[in-house]
C-alpha cells in the first residue's frame, strides 16, 4: 500500500515527489553518516559508475540515502528502477515502474500528462510498423518466430461445401383444343418457350416448371385448358382408379376445406362405366384427405375450388389437376352473344390457320357479336388472353399471389397503345352490331380500334388494297335453304368486284360452299365448332381470275 501511495504521488507531482525524497534521504543519512550502507553498491549493481562518484557534489546524500533498511528506503529504492519521463525531467537515471498485482496496476504518467495506455507497447498499428532490421542473428530469428507463433490470432478455417442449388419440379402438361387446332397450338406453345411441345390428339403436351404453368394458362390463345399430370398407371379393373386416387398427394395443392370436381373421360377404353370410375376418382380422393385432415372435401360441380379429371385409355389411368378453372375461352369480355357465337380459341385458331398478319387490315361481314375482330385486335395489340380473368391455380394452396401478380404486370407492359391497320365488321342485324360494340369495349378497344357497322356483305366495299378475310357466315340452322344459293352467288360476284389481292377463309360446315361460290379453295382444314363437323376454306381472290357471274 505504501508502494501504491508513493507511486501515485510520484505521477501528480515529480519534482516534489523527488524533493521529498531528496530531504526523506538526508534525514536517514544522519543518524549513520561514518557507517558504510550495504545499499551503496545497489546503484552499482545496476549499471551506475561506481561508489566513488557518491563522495563527489550534492548527490552523494542521496546516494547513500538508498541504504536505508526502512519501507520507505526500499520502496524508493524500487522506484528508482522505470518511469523514464520523470527522471529526465530531474536528470536522475531511467526508473522502473512499481512490480504491484494485477488489481493494483495504475498507469503511469507521460512527459505530456496525458493518459498512459498500458497496451500501448505493443506497437503501432500493422501498417505503420516499421519493418525491423535484425541481420542474420539464427536466435533472434528463432525468437522472432516463437513470439509470432505466440502472438499471433488463430483463425479457425472451415471448408463448406457448397449448397446444392435447388431445381424446380417439373411436370408434364397436356393442353386440349377443338380438333384440328393440334398443329397451331403446337406451335403457339413453341413460340411461348415451351421447346419440346408436341401435337397429339385434341391437344398438345409439354414439360414446364408451376411458373411456366401459370403462362400458358395466361398467354394461350388456343388451349381449352391447361391439365397438369399428378398420377398415370396400367389398371385392369374400376377398382384400381381408387387405389391409384388414394396415393396420389392432392394435399399438396388442395384440402379438406376446399370444394371439388371430378370429371372423366375415355377413348378406346374397356370399362363398362364412367360414372362409376368418376365415383372411383372421387372416393380414392376424398379418403386420402380424410385420412389425412380428418375430414372429406365437398364436391361442387358449379364452382369448385378444385377440378380432376380422369383420362381413360386402353387399360391405362391419368390423373390431371386442372389449373385454369373455367375453361380458357371464356376470356372474360363476351357477354353478349348472338345466334350460334363462335369460340374465341377457336377464332383465334382461324386466325392462325389463315395466316393473317397482324400489321394487315382485317374484314369479317359477317361478324355477328365480333369475336374474330375482338381477337384480332388482341393478337395485333399483344394483350393476352387471359389478362382479366381468374385462373383455377389462384385457388390452390401454397399459391404465390405476388409472382403471379408480377407475371401480369410484365405482361401488361408489353401491350402496344393502337393498332397498324383497320379491323372492320359488318353485319344485317342491328342488335348483332350492338353486341359486337358492348363487347368490344369490355375489352377495352375503342371505336378506333374496331370499326362495326351494320351492313350486307353483298354490298361492302375494301378499306385496303390487300388484307384478309375470315369469317363465320351462317349455315345449317341459321340459314333457309331458300335464301342459301342466292347468297352466295350475290356475295362471291361482290367478292370478285371490290377484293381482288385480299384472301378469304370461311368455316362452314356445308361442304359444298365452294361450288356454290364457283371458287376453288387452296387449302381445307378440318374443325369442329362444337358438336359440327366443318371445314375452313382458303381462297385467293385474285383480279383477272374469275369472271362476272
């Protein structure tokens, strides 16, 4: 504790501390002047010249001062040892600080009277350290390394291995269509992304990640639906359909809490009945779910939550979960329809089929409520089909309603602002003409985009040199059999007149159309609209090629 004291005294006040001592020492001196001090050869042993420079000036008091025996002649004696900065302010030799515990250290004061940091020796920072200059001493070299090895931090280096990206599943989807759309829908899916799409019957089928299934149900124009495979397996009775529905995992995409549909089809299948293997489906289902989450789903055949249709051929079973919901025509714009009302897949299959350019001018007379027009003006606008209706897959669980979002909103910043060229309808029946314009506007398309007029195609005229025509003219029950050869004579004699360089394509299902309208067709593909069977005539109109009839 004295040590302590004396040190902290020696660090405020130097110079009086060391007066102090001075006058401490020549008071112990006094009562042993003629005696010699076993302490006088202490400054010796430390490094200092030797006893006969104590019998020489004013220091020789103070230099015998330090044989003292007492607590305060050794704790003076100690001090002597360090502290550089007060003895080269009184010109004493270099002092070593007090040896204390680790509880007692107190940092000595700097020349300046700042605070002293003890782990200041340790050097300065890395890159500020001069580089040391020690030869080729071995022993320091061997020092140096040990100190470095000592002092050195240890960095514990782990190797990690790299995580194994993740790969979205891939499923196989069949997308249906109206019969003779397989090619055009092929390549539509093609031109989406989807490489390895091929034509098979009433559809196409592909491979495709969720997100790749989302876009086909927003941006096919042909599809009826998009159908994606959960299960598939060789059956030799009804019964195997349940056991195949009962290990398929519908808990993945839809529960207990959800409404249901099953549906079922068949080609080239030996059961005995559908119905029955639809119930099969359904109860494989409904027992997996209950088994599961303790609870059957309820069907709904009106709007269901989620739809499953079973595929049956030969002897095989497949599962599909339905993603759209409604099917893919109904594209959200047509509520008002006229007598017999033409698809939109199947328009848009017309299209296709026709190879119409979309910078082209367009003319249907006989429009109706103007769904080849308004689908025409989609395709040339780049709007996608599906762009203002629900979609079955928002429905199911674990939906990501922020990326279909996003995939909408890319879409939408693709739509062009007008179109190229003029689209132009014509019909006899006013309220047909009404029709086409209401929808017309529920698909956001302005006057200017489409232009519907009521008019006979007997009579109209070309708003091109060139272009195209596609169009759904009546037969079967929506024409009499006396006003049908007339018309056709009257409209082929129009035809020739007014639209030499356009080309015309007509779906019918009166086979003997072109004779009638004593033109030969270049090409006819085979279509079903609905339940008829009919075809789609291609024609050339060309000037010199027909004469008057």
């Amino acid at each position: 504790m004295e040590r302590t004291r004396e040190s902290v005294e020696r660090q405020k006040d130097p110079a009086g501390y060391q007066r102090r001592q001075e006058e401490e020492a020549r008071g112990a001196r006094k009562p042993s002047a003629g005696g010699r001090s076993s302490a006088g050869r202490g400054p010796a042993r430390e490094g200092q010249p030797g006893r006969g420079q104590y019998d020489r000036g004013p220091d020789r008091e103070g230099g015998r001062g330090a044989s003292g025996r007492g607590p305060s002649a050794r704790g003076r004696a100690d001090d002597t040892r360090g502290d550089t900065a007060s003895g080269s302010r009184s010109g004493r030799a270099p002092q070593r600080a007090p040896r204390l515990r680790d509880d007692q250290y107190i940092a000595p004061a700097t020349p300046a009277g700042r605070f002293y940091d003890p782990f200041e020796d340790d050097g300065p920072a890395p890159e500020f350290a001069p580089e040391p200059e020690h030869g080729d001493a071995p022993e320091f070299a061997q020092e140096s390394e040990h100190s470095r090895e000592r002092h050195a931090p240890t960095v514990e280096t782990r190797s990690r291995r790299p995580r194994d990206v993740r790969r979205p599943e891939i499923f196989t989807v069949f997308a249906p269509c109206p019969q003779g759309l397989e090619e055009a829908l092929t390549a539509e899916m093609q031109a989406l992304g989807y490489e390895d799409a091929q034509a098979g019957r009433a559809g196409c089928s592909f491979t495709t990640d969720w997100p790749g299934v989302q876009r086909a149900n927003l941006y096919s124009r042909l599809a009826t639906r998009i159908l994606v495979q959960v299960a598939h397996a060789e059956i030799s009775h009804e019964d195997d359909i349940l056991d195949l529905a009962r290990s398929t995992p519908w808990e993945r995409w839809f529960g207990a809490e959800q409404t249901l549909r099953v549906d079922t089809s068949a080609i080239k299948s030996p059961v005995q009945s559908l119905q029955y293997c639809n119930l099969r489906a359904k109860d494989g289902i409904c027992d997996r779910l209950r088994e599961l989450e303790g609870e059957r789903p309820s069907i709904d055949t009106v709007r269901p939550d989620a739809r499953v249709h079973l595929f049956l051929t030969g002897h095989t079973a497949t599962l599909y979960l339905d993603t759209s919901g409604e099917s893919l025509f109904k594209r959200g714009w047509r509520l008002d329809k006229g007598e017999a009302p033409l698809r939109e897949n199947l328009a848009a299959g017309m299209l296709a089929l026709a190879g119409w350019d979309p910078a082209a001018p367009l003319l249907d007379p006989f429009c109706g409520s103007g769904t080849i027009l308004i689908e025409a003006a989609w395709i040339a606008l780049g709007v996608p089909p599906g762009i203002s209706r629900p979609f079955g897959f928002e429905r199911l669980r674990d939906h990501d309603a922020y990326r279909w979002r996003d995939l909408k909103e890319d879409a939408r910043a693709r739509i062009l602002p007008q179109l190229d060229a003029p689209l132009v309808g014509y019909d006899l029946n006013p309220l047909a003409i009404e029709f086409a314009r209401n929808n017309a506007e529920r698909a956001w398309l302005t006057a200017d985009s489409i232009r519907f007029e009521v008019g006979d195609a007997r009579n109209v005229t070309a708003p091109a040199d060139h272009g195209w025509i596609v169009t759904n003219p009546p037969y079967g029950e929506r024409m009499g059999t006396e006003q049908e050869a007339d018309l056709w004579r009257d409209w082929a004699t129009c035809l020739k007149r007014n639209f030499a360089g356009w080309q015309l394509h007509v779906i019918t299902s009166d086979l003997t159309l072109p004779n009638q309208m004593r033109l030969k067709p270049k090409r006819r593909v085979p279509l079903h609209n609905g339940s008829l069977d009919c075809r789609l005539f291609g024609f050339e109109l060309v000037a010199a090629g027909y004469r008057d009839a």
